[in-house]
C-alpha cells in the first residue's frame, strides 16, 4: 500500500492557526479534493473536526486517529488508537493508497511510513502558527515541482505544489 501525506504549509512549515487553516485557496483545494478519490484517509480527531472536515470526509473511507475512548466519529469511519492501527485498517481496505491528512502530531507520526508527501508550498508567513508540518530531511526525498499558482484576485498568496518521494 502506497503512504502519502498531503498538507499546505507556509514558508516556516505552518500548517494551521487557532485549530483552522491560516488561508483561503481555493484551487489548491481542488487539488486536494481531486487527490483524495480512490484513497483511503488518515486523520487526527482535531483534523477531522477542524471546519473543512465534514467537506473531506464525507463519502469518503477514513479513520480517526484519537486517543478518547468511546469517540464516535461524526462523518461517519472508523477509529484508530494509534498511526500504525490506522495503517492496518487502510490495508483491509479495498484501497491500495493511504493520505495522511494531519494534523501535527499525526504527520510527525506517520512521517516514517510515508511514500510520498504532497505539499503545498504557500508563499507566505503565519504569525502566531501553533501547528506545524514536521521538519524534513532532504536527504531522504527528492522533490520536484508539479506546479505554480500566482496571487490573484481569489488568492491571497502564490503558491507552489511540490511532490516528495521517498528516496
């Protein structure tokens, strides 16, 4: 089963603010959305209840990753106590491709099985971050550029779609 991790981060590797994404985009969402068919996904509960998780998860198979006993995931899936459960459950699955979805603590844990990172790199700096994507080494990927999108009229920043893959 192929592992990739998908996430938008800033410049500094900020992934989120206040429990939200710090910006509005909204065709690297359609890219987000168009790399999640066929997919079976991993999430963290705080991920998954974040504003853009009913959109995500819904229709789709998941699994929450939490540690609250008795958590009954409100889109509908299944829970996991920890990554490597998740990973097991993506396996039955008829799905031959796992997306981590974060959050923090998520990525930082599932990083080692990752295949493949999927980031969008956006042009930008976010005071105040709390959540951030986990520090890379680039000995261990080799990254190309699959895209560029300018700031314009429905986006506040430019921004760039990187591919990662496992070296």
């Amino acid at each position: 089963m192929k592992v990739q991790m998908i996430a938008a981060i800033s410049r500094g590797a900020a992934i989120g603010r206040g429990g939200d994404v710090p910006w509005e985009l909204p065709d690297d969402e359609a890219f987000l959305l168009d790399q999640l068919d066929g997919a079976f996904l991993i999430s963290g509960r705080k991920s998954y209840e974040s504003p853009q998780g009913e959109m995500i998860f819904t229709g789709r198979p998941h699994t929450v990753v939490t540690r609250q006993n008795g958590y009954v995931p409100a889109f509908g899936g299944a829970v996991a106590h920890s990554v490597e459960q998740a990973f097991e459950q993506a396996k039955q699955s008829r799905y031959g491709r796992a997306i981590v979805l974060g959050g923090e603590k998520i990525y930082e844990l599932a990083l080692p099985y990752a295949d493949e990172l999927l980031l969008t790199v956006v042009d930008t700096e976010v005071p105040e971050a709390d959540a951030y994507f986990p520090r890379i080494s680039h000995q261990n990927w080799s990254a190309s550029c699959i895209g560029r999108h300018p700031k314009d009229e429905r986006h506040a920043h430019a921004f760039a779609l990187m591919r990662y893959t496992r070296t």
